[in-house]
C-alpha cells in the first residue's frame, strides 16, 4: 500500500512539472507586449524596459520558467501587475479560502441528497419513482449552470424574499446563520450539477449489489431488508461514489468559473477571470496551477481512499 501511494505522489509530481510547463507556454502566447498592456499605448521606452526589469520579463522564456517555477514551490509567486501590485500568494491563498468554504457546503448538500435519490430510484427500479428521479438527474445536468443560477435568483432570492437570500453572495462570516444565507444559492447551483451524476452513480452501484448472491443470502437468514441495505449494500455500492464525490472536490475549488461569476462570489474562479481580463499573467499561473494541484491531489485521495475501503484492489 506505501508503495502504491508514493508511486503515485511522483506520478503526481511528474504531472505537476509538464503542467507546469504548459501553463507557462500558453501564458507567454497571450497575444500584445504585457508590458504595454498593463502600462498602456503612451507609456515611454523607459518605462517599458522598467516595468518588464522589476517583474523579470526581460529575460529570455526558460530562464523565466525556471524562476517562476522555483518561486512557486518556495512560496514566492511574484507580484500582481494591477492594483496595489502585492504578492501573488496572499491574493490567491485568500481566495482559495473562499472556495473552499463554498465546496464543503456544497458537499454537505449534494451528497446526502444525491445518495438518497440514488437508493431511493434502485430500490423503487422500474417504477414511476425511478423514471422521475432519472428524469429529473439527466434534465439538471443538461441545465447550463448560469440557466440554472438565474432561475434560481429570480426564483428564490428575488421572489421569495422572505427566505432573505441575497442574488450575490459574499464570504460568510462564522456563524453558520450567515453560511446558509450567503452560500445556499451559489452551492445549490453547483449541487444540481452535482446530484445527476453521483445519483445515477449510486443507484448503478446499489443495483448491482442487490443482484448479487450475498443479498439473497442475507435475506434467506431472516436478515431485516433494512439491515441488508444500510449494512452491506451501502458498504459496497458506494464505494465508487465516495471516489466521484473525492474528485468532485477538485471541481468545486477550482471549477465554479461561471457560477462564481453569476452570483460574484469571490473564488478561485472568479479570480481567474479577473486575472485573464487582466492580463495578470503572474496571478494567473498561481491559480491555475493551484487548481490543477488540487485536482490531482483529489485523484490521489479518491485512489487511495478506494484502494482502503476495497482490501481486494491493495496489491494491484
């Protein structure tokens, strides 16, 4: 098992490296001088040779790569071309922060939610419960995610006013009152993203293990159905669930570029746009880097969380 998980930490590491790369590449072929860009049309040869001496972009492109990669795994991640023109890596660290809040309060609903459905459509297989809860899992996944929003805000927060749900959401403070009014409409957008996939993926996983010959011999001991579901099937069945909902995690820390947008909460996705619209070359490789480490990071987790929760896959 230890052989198995740092195997794949190097693979992790190797992964980081080319992406790396990559982002460095497609960052240098943003079309216009940066310089020029941020300085704009009337900024003198003077203060163009400055601008790119104090951000090191006068330097030839490898050496560029090196030391922003360097810094990067240091902890120095440059400093913003705009506003105040601090580090990078406070402004990226706190937005992150901000993710994260909204991605565990999306899981907290999304998953109940959509394990509940899932049983709830295998048990009831082939009846109109299922067709419903299969209709209604395809038709919200379907739904781009800035539709579903503006139903949403137009729905909740603007026509029942009463719930006090604000149509732009903002960081929460520590009282768990404020989590639910800041966060519940942005996390539920995100979460019907979220129920069509894992629901169907639970309900696949659930009729499988009923079709197997343990159940059928649970239930000839005299075992009570309720016992056969919560104690073995579940066990089983949602294994391929708990690695979708791992890797699912990615996704909400750096995924939400539109629903972040829509309801202007201050995330990674939003500052990614912002950095693009920007040309904010150097906060834009911290996010995206950030981001794709943490979808790795989630695959590495989802991989061996399954390899502990299945002893049959550990010498594989």
């Amino acid at each position: 098992m230890l052989r198995y998980i740092v195997r794949r930490f190097l693979l992790l590491i190797v992964t980081m490296l080319i992406t790396s790369a990559l982002i460095f590449a497609l960052t240098q072929i943003v079309p216009g001088d940066v310089a020029r860009l941020i300085l704009g049309r009337e900024a003198s040869p003077a203060a163009l040779a400055q601008f790119r001496a104090e951000f090191g972009l006068d330097a030839p492109a490898p050496v560029q790569y090196v030391n922003w990669l360097a810094g990067f795994v240091t902890g120095d991640w440059g400093r913003s071309f705009t506003g105040s023109q601090g580090d990078v890596r406070p402004l990226v660290l706190d937005r992150l922060g901000n993710s994260m809040r909204l991605a565990l309060f999306t899981l907290v609903i999304a998953v109940p939610v959509s394990v509940l459905l899932g049983v709830l459509a295998a048990l009831r297989e082939n009846t109109w419960v299922d067709s419903l809860i299969s209709l209604l899992s395809l038709s919200v996944v379907g739904l781009p995610e800035f539709v579903t929003a503006l139903v949403l805000i137009n729905g909740l927060a603007l026509g029942v006013r009463s719930l006090g749900l604000p149509a732009t959401s903002a960081v929460p403070d520590n009282t768990l009152a404020d989590w639910i009014r800041q966060l519940t409409l942005p996390a539920l957008t995100a979460t019907f993203v979220l129920v069509g996939y894992v629901s169907r993926l639970t309900r696949a996983g659930v009729l499988e293990e009923l079709r197997k010959p343990y159940v059928r011999t649970a239930a000839l001991k005299g075992l009570p159905r309720r016992t056969i579901i919560f104690k073995h099937v579940l066990r089983n069945a949602l294994l391929p669930t708990i690695t979708v909902v791992a890797i699912s995690f990615g996704w909400l820390i750096g995924g939400l570029v539109v629903i972040e947008n829509v309801y202007n909460y201050p995330g990674m996705g939003s500052l990614m746009v912002e950095a693009v619209k920007q040309k904010n070359l150097f906060v834009l490789q911290a996010v995206v880097m950030l981001t794709i480490l943490f979808f790795a990071l989630a695959n590495l987790a989802a991989d061996v969380l399954y390899a502990v929760l299945n002893p049959r896959i550990r010498l594989e």
